[in-house]
C-alpha cells in the first residue's frame, strides 16, 4: 500500500473508504503530505484541509504549515477506525479504553456477564 515518490521509496499510508492517515518522520512528513495533496489533485481528488488534522507522537506542539497557505491543524489525538490514538502514552490509553467499553457493553448487556 502506498504510493511511489521515486524508484525505491513509498508513501506509507492507511486507507479506509475516504479515511487516509499518513505516517511519516518529522523530516519526511511535509513532503510526503504536499506529495499526497499533488496525487490526488492528479485523480481530480481533493483533500479537505479544513476537516484534515496532523497528530505528532512526542513532537512539537505546532500546526503544518504547507506552501499554498496550507495549514494542518494539530491535535493532541484522533481516533481511525475507531481506534484512539493519542499523542502521548498511546499504549495505556488504548488499553484503559478498550476495558471501559468492554465494561460498558457487558453493564448495558441483557444477558448475565458472568454466564
């Protein structure tokens, strides 16, 4: 999955329906970002910059700014394909609340729990 920026190296991404996440390092991520934008625009697709955040696991707190006056808002999490993702102590956290829905969906149960 990915898309060829050169001879030896992909765009990783994750696709699902028109739910796309990106994953880069720091020095990589502008480019990979505006060379995502320029294939799309070649598919006549279009990214929504106002409804599209960037996340950067223990990084700056700043937004991405693009050429074109392109800014990403940043966010301290996003949940893809109803997986939270968070910044910081992401494994923790996903844990702590995939067990607060396990709770929740046996408390909401009509069945026993414990049968």
């Amino acid at each position: 999955m990915g898309i060829p920026i050169s001879y030896d190296s992909t765009l990783y991404t994750l696709h699902f329906a028109d739910d796309q996440m990106v994953l880069a390092h720091n020095k990589d991520l502008k480019y990979m970002t505006r060379k995502l934008i320029e294939e799309y625009k070649r598919w006549g697709l279009k990214v929504k910059t106002n409804k599209t955040k960037y996340m950067c696991v223990g990084g700056k707190l700043e937004d991405l700014e693009l050429e074109n006056s392109i800014t990403f808002k940043r966010c301290e999490g996003y949940t893809y394909l109803g997986v939270k993702l968070p910044s910081e102590d992401w494994s923790e956290k996903e844990v702590e609340e995939r067990i607060r829905k396990g709770r929740k969906s046996n408390c909401s149960s009509k069945f026993d729990p414990l049968v």
